[in-house]
C-alpha cells in the first residue's frame, strides 16, 4: 500500500494505491489524510482508481476522514472508486455522505 500526494488547483488529491485492509491501508490512509491537513489542506480529495481491496476497516477510516476533514473546516471528496467500493458504499448508504466523482477533474471542479 502506497499513497501519492499532489496539489492541482488548490485541492490535495491523495492517491492510494493497493489493499486498505485492516492494519495496513487504514493506517497509512489516516496518516496521510491527517499529514494533508496538518500542512493547511482544505479540499482533499480521494482518488480510489488504484485501490484494489477495502475491507469494513478501510470503510471505517473513509468516515473518518470524512469527519476529520469536515471538522477541521475542509471537504473531502471521492472520485474513480472502483466497482466493488461503490457497491459497498451503495449497501452501506455511506454514498449518500460523500460527494462521488467519475474523473478526477470534475471533482477538481466541484471544490469552486
């Protein structure tokens, strides 16, 4: 499990790639989403194009990044979420709490 950060137009796009699994996606995803807030970051945005497998625990830690972000007065965003990560969402309802994208540019948009 990796995760590339980079910054286009004002929105800190994170980009995990590999399993957010328990005990090893959801901790690096936690501490990258808290490294991009502590370093001012306020439109963060997910890109999960790369993300092979999220388990129960990889979904925990998506909420919480959400509320962690929304509470430091951010957004985060979703975009390219793999088949098996929008039918998890959609069963779980959570897809009604995140803003999903198809492309990450129009999510890039969305934050203006």
């Amino acid at each position: 499990m990796r995760i590339d950060t980079r910054n286009e137009q004002g929105v800190t796009i994170l980009e995990p790639r590999g399993k957010i699994t328990i005990g090893v996606g959801d901790v690096a995803l936690r501490g990258a989403v808290h490294e991009a807030l502590d370093a001012g970051a306020r439109k963060v945005l997910l890109n999960l194009g790369g993300v092979s497998t999220m388990d129960s625990s990889g979904i925990g830690e998506l909420v919480s990044a959400y509320t962690t972000v929304t509470n430091r007065g951010g957004k985060l965003k979703l975009c390219n979420l793999p088949s098996q990560i929008t039918d998890i969402l959609q069963i779980t309802q959570l897809i009604s709490v995140f803003e999903v994208f198809e492309t990450e540019q129009e999510a890039i948009s969305s934050f203006s």
